[in-house]
C-alpha cells in the first residue's frame, strides 16, 4: 500500500490492469505495471493531472489533498516502479521525486541526524561529494571506500546507513550486494543501492537484501531523454514515510507531465533494455580489439573484472561501457568523428551518447576517459560508427574519415 503525507492509504491495483504479479516475464510487467482496472470508454493509461489542489469540503480526508503531497499521476507510476523493482510484494512503497538528486538527498538526510555515520562509496557519482559536504555541515560523519573488492566493508564499524553504487558511475565496478547489506544489517546500519544504470530490469537491490533501491529516472527508466525524475523504492512502511516527509519538507517533486511520460516509457523498458546491452556488449568487444584503447570496463564482459560478481546479481549489465584514449585531444577527435552518437552526459537513452567524462572536473578519471551509453540503434551501424571514429581519432588532429 502506499501512504499520504496524512496517513491515508491506498491500494496497489491488483486485478487485469496491474503488472503486480511476480510469475509475469519482464515485459509484460513493464507493459502491465501501475495500470488502473480496466474502465469502459477510459484510456488504458489516464492522462497527467494538472492541478495544485483539489475539491476538499468539510473534513480533510482522502487520497488527494493538496498537489505537494499527492497526485493521481504519482500514484499510478509509484505503483509502476514499485511492481518493477519488488514484483508481488505488495509491501514495497515508492516515493517519486523531481530528479535523481532529490531521491538521493531524500534518503540520506531524512534517515541520518547528526553524530551518526554515513559510508558512502569514493568512486561514486559526481555530486555524492556535494552530498558529503552537506551531510558533515550538518554534523554527520562520512566515510568513504571504492566500490571494488567491497572494500566499503572495511568502514561499516557503528555506521548509520550504507550508500552502495553498483555498478558504479563512471567507472563501472561492482560490489556484492548480497554480501554487503548482510554485513550493515548485522551492525545495526540501513543499506541504500543506487540502482540507476541497472534500471529494475537489470538489478533489484530490494532483492538482494537492500532497504532503499533509489534511482535517477532520467536515464534507463524513462529512457527518451526528455525529462528528469528520481525515485526511492522501500519496504519498510516507517522508513517510506520519512522519505515521503522529506518530499513534502523540501518540495522535491515531480511534475504530472513528467511522471505521465515516465510512466507511459515503461511499456517500452524491456525493449529498449535488452536491444541497449546488446548494443553496449557489442561496442565493448569491439573496443577491446583496438590498441590505443585502455581501461575498458563493461560488467557483461567475460573479461570485466567485475562480471562474476555482476553475472550473479545482475539480470542485465547496463547500456554503459567506458573506456580511455590516449589523450584528451584524442578522445575530442573521437568525438568528434561519430555520428551516430551524440556528444552529450547523462545515459539510458534511446539514442547513443558519449562524452569525455573529465570535461566536468568532478570525476578522477584520465583526461582521455570516455563514457559510452548505448542506444537502441541497429548494433552493426553502431558498431560501424565507433570504429570509423576511432580510425578517424588516430589521423591527423581534426582529420576524419568524411574528410
């Protein structure tokens, strides 16, 4: 069930338009997920509703108040995400939010108070140390580990929360969920998985022995492009209910329109998946014939350092290869050279992207350092594209193939 800001509940659908049931294969759920019962002369998925407040005569009472804390559109795509990342719990609560950054913070900063410590990973996202600074203004101790060889086991001693990254941004090591959140919970300490560049598709960290799945839903979710959303996913009842506090403190949320197209991309999620790994698999053995390429990292590789661990808790390994060249004006030339892929950040679109990652400052990658997302283009023609930009990167400066 969810819950209101003012303790109301409302049920999760669970008859012919909901994709609750767990003996479902991926794209039926996806198809199916958070869909209302079937009504005569209704659309299958109803429109965004714009409103800041609703009809409320007399008594405050019902679902839908007042649009900060509640929104019919909300409610239908926490159910959709909620039927993906816990399929047939009707325990699992999701709290949507208007970006990735609002699910993080929402977590850290309604589950922690001061004196209390925090492990985050080093090798995280690039804001996390905005979120690190933040939390130690407000008197929270930090301290951070890599992702790799769950070194982040060795700073668990009276921690308060564990924040886990897996596979991890930019760099794409992978941590044994399963076995870390064994070892937080034994010390008395929550377990949060960024699940962002898995998607529920690929990684359910409720699953795996997590307290929070929290991802950004710009990327692999929604998968266009075309909208920022975050989300935090729980089934602890009091622990969902401090997040949804935090919303409402913070005003954190999502628009109607963008929860309605998040929602109406998950149809789409199974497909985009499935073709967007192939897709990246494809790029990264491709990759790893070229000389002047190194440190190549892709988890569904059989050569990835991370994909044993990776091949026994992931479902699927990501759109996401990264990669150095040599240099950073040979990774502009690369860039440069495609055409096929987009030179822009972010990930999980339909369309391939790619970016020279140290160009933000925030990461401590080589300047040459690539960060690839693969779309849903025909593989061959993707594949095509890259390795005429890396022929074209090896030329001359400013010298490609078309020239």
């Amino acid at each position: 069930m969810n819950h209101d800001d003012h303790g109301h509940r409302h049920e999760h659908a669970s008859g012919p338009g909901s994709g609750a049931g767990r003996g479902l294969g991926d794209g039926t759920r996806a198809v199916r997920a958070g869909l209302p019962e079937p009504a005569k002369n209704e659309p299958a998925l109803p429109g965004p509703v714009f409103a800041s407040h609703f009809h409320l005569p007399g008594d405050v009472e019902g679902p839908y108040t007042y649009a900060r804390d509640t929104n019919p559109t909300w409610t239908l795509l926490e159910r959709a995400i909620g039927e993906l990342e816990a399929p047939g719990d009707a325990s699992a609560e999701t709290v949507v939010f208007g970006s990735g950054m609002a699910a993080v913070s929402a977590v850290l900063f309604s589950q922690v108070r001061a004196g209390e410590t925090v492990v985050l990973p080093s090798d995280g996202y690039q804001a996390l140390p905005l979120v690190r600074d933040q939390l130690q203004a407000f008197g929270v101790r930090v301290r951070t580990a890599p992702t790799a060889g769950d070194a982040q086991l060795n700073a668990l001693d009276g921690a308060r929360l564990l924040w886990i990254e897996s596979p991890s941004n930019p760099g794409l090591d992978v941590c044994d969920i399963r076995r870390l959140a064994e070892a937080a919970h034994s010390g008395g300490a929550l377990v949060a998985v960024d699940n962002t560049l898995a998607t529920p598709l690929g990684q359910r960290p409720l699953e795996l022995g997590a307290d929070f799945s929290v991802a950004s839903g710009t990327k692999g979710l929604s998968g266009h492009a075309d909208l920022l959303l975050g989300y935090v996913t729980c089934r602890d009842p009091e622990l969902a209910a401090r997040v949804r506090q935090w919303r409402k403190i913070i005003g954190a949320i999502p628009g109607p329109m963008e929860s309605w197209l998040a929602h109406r991309s998950l149809a789409t999620l199974q497909l985009r998946g499935r073709r967007q790994w192939e897709n990246a698999l494809a790029v990264a053995e491709a990759l790893a014939g070229r000389a002047e390429v190194t440190g190549l990292r892709y988890p569904g590789l059989s050569s990835d350092p991370s994909h044993g661990t990776a091949a026994r808790q992931m479902r699927g390994f990501g759109s996401v290869v990264s990669f150095t060249l040599p240099d950073r004006a040979h990774a502009e030339r690369f860039l440069a050279s495609l055409t096929l892929v987009e030179d822009a950040t972010s990930f999980g679109g339909v369309r391939s992207t790619a970016e020279r990652r140290g160009r933000w400052g925030g990461d401590p990658v080589p300047e040459g350092f690539i960060r690839f997302s693969a779309g849903v283009e025909d593989t061959a023609d993707l594949v095509a594209d890259v390795l005429r930009a890396l022929d074209g990167a090896a030329g001359a400066p400013g010298v490609s193939e078309a020239e």
